[in-house]
C-alpha cells in the first residue's frame, strides 16, 4: 500500500512538472499576440467547417468569448408506445448506445432524460454545422425510428468551451 502511495505522489509531481514547463513566456504583449491567434484559429476552425459564430469582449475580463451555434434536440413522447416490456428495454438499450456513439464521434455534447414524466422526455444538444445534419443523426436513433421517441429541433448558442456550474 506504501509502495502504490509512492508511486502516485511521485506521478502527480512529475505530472506536475510537466505542466510547469508549458507555461507561456512572461511577457505579456507576447502573450496576447498569442491569444488572439489562439482566438483567431479557433474561429478559423469553426467557420471553415460552416459553424456559425460570433464574439464578444466581455466587459469584466476582457476576455473575447466566442459564441457557437448549436442546435438543442427535444425528445419527447412518441406516438408508439406499445412495446412490450422486452422491446421497450431493447430500445432504451439501443438508445443509450446511438447516444455514447453520438458523444464519441463528437456530433453530441451532452444529452440526458427529463427527472418528471412529461411530454418531452429529455435533451441531446448536437455539435453540427447545420440543423439537417442534426435532424438526420437525432432521427437515427433507434427509439425515434420505433416511434416511442419523436424529434424537435431549435437553433441554440452557447459559449464556445464554458462548462456547466
């Protein structure tokens, strides 16, 4: 137990060291130079796949935040719901799986179900450059082909790499 304690301290400082020798020259034109390149790339990247962006100075930081179209799936209650108890698991089995691939390939941001038993079941917010290759990728998902699920889908914009709090 020792001997594995060693070893992960030991890890974390090397890692550590590691990440100090990334850090970026001290001075400070130099490193806004950098920035906006960074932030210029970026945009680049996005607009030459056919994202639709813009950006903005945020006020207290000064920092340019980047904003990205992305378009937000509404899954909600299909008109078959009929399967029994086995094909309904198959599906959700089928839908979970449809949903990590989404993620994988990074067509998918992030999705979840809905914590009450309405109509709109739950969310998966696609990371595409255009709403018909949203529609296309949320309509493949088995659920939806089987009619238990159906798709809406709404243009949504976000900030380009802001985590959830």
């Amino acid at each position: 137990m020792k001997n594995t304690i060693r070893v992960l301290v030991i890890m974390m400082l090397f890692s550590a060291c590691k990440k100090g020798n990334n850090v970026a020259p001290s001075d400070s034109e130099n490193n806004s130079v950098e920035t906006v390149e960074t932030i210029k790339q970026i945009k680049d990247n996005l607009t030459s796949k056919g994202f639709k962006i813009f950006d903005y100075v945020d006020e207290n930081t000064q920092d340019t935040v980047i904003m990205q179209q992305y378009f937000i799936a509404f899954l909600k209650r299909g008109p078959i719901r009929n399967q029994n108890e086995e094909e309904a698991n198959a599906l959700q089995t089928a839908h979970l799986a449809h949903l990590g691939k989404m993620y994988d390939l990074g067509y998918a941001d992030i999705s979840g179900p809905f914590g009450d038993d309405g109509i709109i079941r739950g969310i998966t917010i696609y990371n595409t450059a255009t709403i018909e290759m949203a529609d296309s990728l949320a309509n493949s998902d088995p659920m939806v082909k089987a009619g238990r699920l159906e798709i809406e889908i709404h243009p949504w914009w976000a900030a380009k790499g802001f985590p959830l709090r």
